[in-house]
C-alpha cells in the first residue's frame, strides 16, 4: 500500500474544491467521485483526514464522514479504523458504481429510465442476432420454456423473463451496456417484479420474447430489435401502470 504523506494530501485536496453553503451530503459524495474517476488518484491511494477534507470542501466533518461512509457501502473506498481511508479500485473500475450512485441519488424519473431501458434492450437484441453462439441460444430457449410454464406461477415467471433478458444482453458482448442495463434494471425492479399481474398479461409476455428468440435463432437483427421494440412497449406499459 502506498505511504500516505502530507504532499500526497495535498494533492488529492488540490483536486477539490468549496461546496456551496447548505448542499447535502451527496454533494460531498459527487466531488470525490469526480476525482476518484479523473484518474488521478491511484488505486490504494490514502486519502487526506477528515478534517483536511472538511477545510477544503469547506463543509462539517459530519457530512464528509457520512459521505465516506456511502461510498463505503458502495465499495469505492476502504475505511479502516485507525489507519484512515484508501481508494479501492482503478477509475475504469469505478465508472458502472459512479453511474449507479449517480442515479440513485439524483431524482428519479422513471418515465425517463423506462425510455433508457427500452432503447438499451433494442440495441441488444440486435447484437444478440449478430453476436449469439449455440450455448447462448439455449439459454435463452430454456428462459422461455420456463416462462411458458410459469404462466400460473408468475413468481417463476418473473425470474425466467429476468434471466432471458441476462442472457440476452451477455450474447450481446458489450459489458458496458450490460453494466447500465443492470443499473437501469436495479432501479427498476420494484416495479418490474409486480408488473406481471395476471396469466393474460403473461402469455403475451411470452409471446413477445418467443418472436425476439426467433429472430435470433435466424441471425436477423433488423427482426430482433423490431420484435424487442414491441415487447418494450408493452412492458412499459405495464411498469408505468404498476
């Protein structure tokens, strides 16, 4: 691990700057994520005390203890008692919690986030149709097995039509997207999990990802994303009324 030293304290503090009288502590949070992912700061880095912190932001130790403690939760720092806080991870590293912290503590709009998923899952099935293997392919037919079977259990339903949109998007090949794809999805999910609310709803829920595996299984993208595109709508349909 690095030794920490004043003149490397005074480097990380020289990245910050005074936050605005009365912002929240997510604010604090937001000025250190923009340094941690600049790439600037090593991972392993220790951070500057509380206290200097505090001076620099110009805000309460307080808030910037609380917004060490979140980025804790979301395992972008190490606080160790007694030793003091370290980076843990690279900026590239950083980026898929950066986007999921951002979105979490910004004002959800989930008209908004429901066109972001629906533009990210056509984009997939369309690389899916270029990009799937034989593996890929079954599993996406067994997802469909089993929410053609799970029509009167919407339970295992549910976790069929998740884990078909899982393979879908890893036969895509495109971390990234899979990344926000399941930032968007976490987000989602209190009310995707009761979006499907009877065997009507669910049966053309299978119908719709029967006609996007079909696509697939012929390789044609165009197919696939038309084929997503209807079943996006539907379903948001369905999360905006759930």
């Amino acid at each position: 691990m690095p030794a920490y030293s004043d003149d490397r304290s005074a480097e990380i503090a020289s990245g910050l700057r005074a936050v605005p009288a009365g912002s929240p502590v997510s604010e604090v949070a937001r000025r250190l994520l923009d340094l941690f992912t600049s790439g600037s700061i090593a991972p392993g880095a220790r951070l500057p005390p509380e206290r200097h912190l505090s001076a620099t932001l110009e805000v309460g130790r307080s808030a910037v203890r609380e917004a060490l403690a979140a980025l804790e939760i979301l395992g972008i720092v190490d606080v160790r008692p007694g030793s003091g806080t370290y980076l843990r991870g690279t900026a590239s590293e950083l980026l898929p919690q950066t986007l999921r912290w951002g979105l979490l503590i910004g004002e959800r709009n989930t008209a908004e986030l429901l066109e972001l998923r629906s533009g990210l899952e056509i984009f997939v099935a369309r690389l899916a149709a270029q990009r799937v293997d034989a593996s890929a392919l079954e599993r996406l037919r067994e997802s469909v097995t089993r929410m053609r079977d799970g029509v009167d259990d919407l339970a295992s339903f549910a976790r069929a039509d998740r884990d078909f949109h899982l393979a879908l998007a890893e036969a895509a090949g495109n971390d990234v997207i899979v990344d926000q794809l399941d930032v968007v999805r976490s987000l989602l999910r209190v009310y995707a999990d009761r979006a499907v609310h009877d065997t009507d709803a669910a049966r053309i829920a299978v119908s719709e990802h029967a006609a996007v595996l079909a696509a697939i299984e012929r390789h044609d993208a165009d197919a696939a994303a038309s084929a997503m595109a209807v079943h996006m709508a539907t379903a948001s349909a369905r999360l905006s009324d759930a």
